[in-house]
C-alpha cells in the first residue's frame, strides 16, 4: 500500500523522499530492522527531516511494543527517536499504527560516539526498528523518511 498524506508534505520542496513500502513485518523477526532506503545509499547525505512508520493489515494477531529510527553513515549509528507506546498497540482489521518521527544530526569529518556526531556529510541511511509481540503475528509496513542535506 502506498502511502497517501507523505511526511514530504511537512518538508521543504528541496527534501529527499525515500521509501520502503509494503514491507512484510512478522512477530517470528522481532526485533524487526527495516531499512530505509531498502538497499544503497541515500545520496547526497541528510541531517535534518522526519520519518513516518505506518504498521497495518494484520493477517495473524500482532501488537507494536516498541519502535525505533536509527540515522546511520556507514560507520556510525546513532539513535534518533523512539516511539514507547504505554500499552502494546495491536495492529486489527480495523486499528493500524501511523507514527511521525522528527530529526536533527550532528556532523564531523571524526564522528561517532566519542564526538556524538555522525561523520561530516549526515545519514546515508535509516533503520526502523520494530519490536512485536504475538503468536506468529503479521502485518504490513510502510516506512519513509523526507529529509534535508
């Protein structure tokens, strides 16, 4: 499923779209990582912008306990927000999961955890993480993130 109402809206015309959709989400891979662009890299790097998690049509019983975005350069990762619901969400024929994240990074030409930044340049890429739980559970994703260099 596509999504509609994009987290682009929320950008600037000069923001970057990269999408993962469709993606299969199960309770048997839990924690989940879906990667944003599914493969590559994203070109030229970004450092600010929001990203969109979006977790419905359940086809066996599955709740989102937990979900994380992560901002990666190759080397380093750094995590940028998590989404902590106080009850477990449980994705229905009727009731789905849409949750925005937004971002900000730090760079320099060293980077990672010492210096607390990401290497000059920003992410190059983004991970959801997806924790679940339920008895063989599965739904469908659709992750983005529309950000700036």
């Amino acid at each position: 499923m596509a999504i509609v109402n994009s987290v682009a809206t929320y950008q600037p015309d000069s923001a970057q779209l990269i999408q993962n959709l469709a993606v299969a989400i199960t309770f048997a891979a839990s924690p989940q990582t879906v990667l944003v662009p599914s493969s590559g890299s994203i070109s030229p790097p970004v450092v600010r912008g929001k990203g969109r998690a979006k977790i419905y049509n359940q086809t066996v019983a599955i709740n989102v306990t937990n979900i994380s975005l992560q901002g990666k350069d190759g080397t380093n990762t750094v995590n940028l927000d998590v989404y902590n619901p106080p009850a477990v969400i449980a994705i229905t024929a009727t009731a789905y999961l849409d949750v925005m994240f937004q971002f900000i990074l730090d760079t320099t030409t060293a980077g990672g955890g010492a210096s607390g930044s990401l290497i000059f340049g920003g992410a190059t890429s983004f991970a959801y993480v997806v924790i679940t739980t339920g008895a063989g559970g599965t739904a469908s994703g659709d992750f983005e993130i529309a950000a700036q260099p």
